[in-house]
C-alpha cells in the first residue's frame, strides 16, 4: 500500500491574500493598536508611540533572522538574559615565583675553555673541515 508523504511542511499556507494566518494575526493586531494609540492619545505622543509599535509588528510578521521568524529570535533573547549560567570552567591566575638554580657548565664547554677555543673559533674550524671534505670527494 502506497501512503503519500507531505512534502514543503515548513512552508504555512497563504490564507489572506499573500499572507499566512500568523502574519495577518500581527499585522491586524499591531495595526489596530496603532489606531487606538492615535485616535485616543493626544496626536503627537499617539504617534510617537505608534511608529515603534509598527515597525514592531511588521518585524514580527515578516523580517527573519538566518532563516528563523523574529519571534524565536526574541524569545531565545529573553531566555539568555532571564536564564541563569552555568560556567564548567573559569581560569584563575596563580602568581607563583620560579626559583632558577646556577646551571653547572657541561663537559664539552669545560673542554672548549681549557683548550681555549672560542665559539668563533669553533664556527670556522667546522667550516674549514667541511671545505676540505667536499675538495677531498
């Protein structure tokens, strides 16, 4: 037995002209408070409250934030400043002093101070050893 499957499921149907239920639900609302805001409020404080008010709903009926209605974006906003944190880990400073202790010279330095070679000295032996070599092949 062959059952369809209901595709575009994420896509809410178009119900008052080129709006959904939700959309015409803000819109109507928002709209209509504006009015009672101006009509009963005197006119410059009326509208002052109203431009807000409107831009308010048309936000919350069309505009979308990385593909999520404004909505969620408000809530997951009131929920992050309500909300109480959890912190798993936090760095703390600790000042300790290290103690460095004299390095006691190594074998092939107390050789190189009796035979009185520099690391200068050293550099150009070395050099002279690996021309030779390389003539010598």
């Amino acid at each position: 037995m062959e059952y369809q499957v209901p595709q575009f499921i994420e896509v809410e149907e178009k119900v008052f002209g080129p709006l959904s239920i939700k959309q015409f639900v803000y819109v109507a609302g928002g709209f209509g408070l504006c009015a009672v805001l101006v009509l009963y409020l005197p006119r410059i404080i009326g509208i002052a409250l109203a431009i807000p008010l409107a831009i308010f709903t048309l936000a919350l009926a069309f505009y979308k934030v990385n593909n999520r209605p404004f909505l969620d974006v408000l809530e997951s906003g009131f929920n992050y400043y309500l909300g109480s944190r959890l912190y798993l880990w936090k760095r703390v400073e600790k000042k300790t002093q290290v103690q460095t202790m004299p390095v006691p010279p190594t074998p092939a330095v107390e050789t190189r101070q009796k035979l009185g070679l520099s690391q200068n000295k050293l550099h150009e032996l070395a050099w002279s050893l690996d021309i030779k070599d390389s003539n010598a092949s």
